[in-house]
C-alpha cells in the first residue's frame, strides 16, 4: 500500500499550524508597515502629478485637502476657466485612512498650488509639509512619521522619521 497514515498527517498539520502561529505576527506587521507607506505614496504621488499636469496642460492644478466628520480626503482639482476649480477629470477624490493621524501644514484652505511652470503658486515657507503618523507602527519600533515636504520650486520630499 502507499500513500500517508493518519498519524504521518496529522503531524504535517501541526507542523504546518505551529509555523503559521510563529509567523502571523511577522506578516501581520508587515501588512501594517505597507499600508501606512502605502498611504504616505498616494499623497505623494497626487502632489507629484498635480505638478505633472499642471506643466503638461498649462493650466494651474492643485492637491485640496478637506476635513470631515469621516477625517481627511484630498483632490486634484484643476483651474479652468480662470477662478473656477474642478476635480481633475479621470480623478477621484482619495481618503487617507482613518488609523492614521494626518496634519497637513498648508498655506490657503489646505492646498497646494502648482503654476503651469510647475512652482507651487501659494507657497509659505512656514505652510509647507504634511505628516502622517500611526501610533502603532511605533510599537514595532519602526520609523512612524512620514513628512511630506514641497519647495518653491515645485520639489516634493518625503522622510521616515521616528518619533517618540
């Protein structure tokens, strides 16, 4: 006869369980550690790609941010006809996720500004990041703050900082 017995089974099982219960926590982690990055990259690339658009479509295009009961969500509108913003055709207005502490430091009404030469129109030299922080991330002794950071000149940034 071939084949398993129920014995030769059952001990690939537990084996299998064990090694499952040994690395859940691991993976788990690192679910958490993707999603919060994950989320500092969706802000990142809508300020990249209002940037983009505005060069592109030589009309001024900017990343709005809005607080409500739900907390933050964020845009890319564009101007046009002069003085009148539109979501940006194509685009869908983006929520960061709520386990995340969001502080966006911006100058006028929570935006950013791209001109068609791709500078950022409205910029404040003391208004000019935006932080996402989890306060479970740093209980795995992981960078827990993502700063987001614009110039002038239209350069964006963005840092891994741990915080206390």
């Amino acid at each position: 006869m071939s084949g398993f017995t129920l014995i030769e089974s059952v001990i690939v099982v537990g084996i299998i369980g064990v090694l499952a219960v040994a690395f859940y926590p691991s993976v788990k982690n690192a679910i958490e550690i993707r999603g919060f990055d994950n989320a500092a990259s969706d802000v990142l690339t809508s300020i990249q790609m209002a940037k983009w658009q505005a060069v592109t479509s030589k009309y001024h295009h900017r990343v709005r941010f809005v607080q409500d009961a739900a907390g933050w969500t964020y845009r890319v509108e564009m101007e046009k006809p002069f003085g009148t913003w539109t979501l940006k055709q194509g685009q869908s207005v983006k929520r960061v996720p709520r386990e995340f502490s969001f502080v966006p430091l911006l100058p006028t009404g929570y935006t950013v500004e791209f001109n068609p030469t791709g500078f950022v129109s409205n910029f404040d030299s003391t208004k000019n990041t935006m932080t996402l922080s989890s306060t479970r991330i740093a209980l795995l002794g992981e960078p827990n703050v993502r700063l987001i950071r614009f110039y002038t000149s239209g350069s964006i940034k963005m840092t891994k900082i741990t915080s206390s």
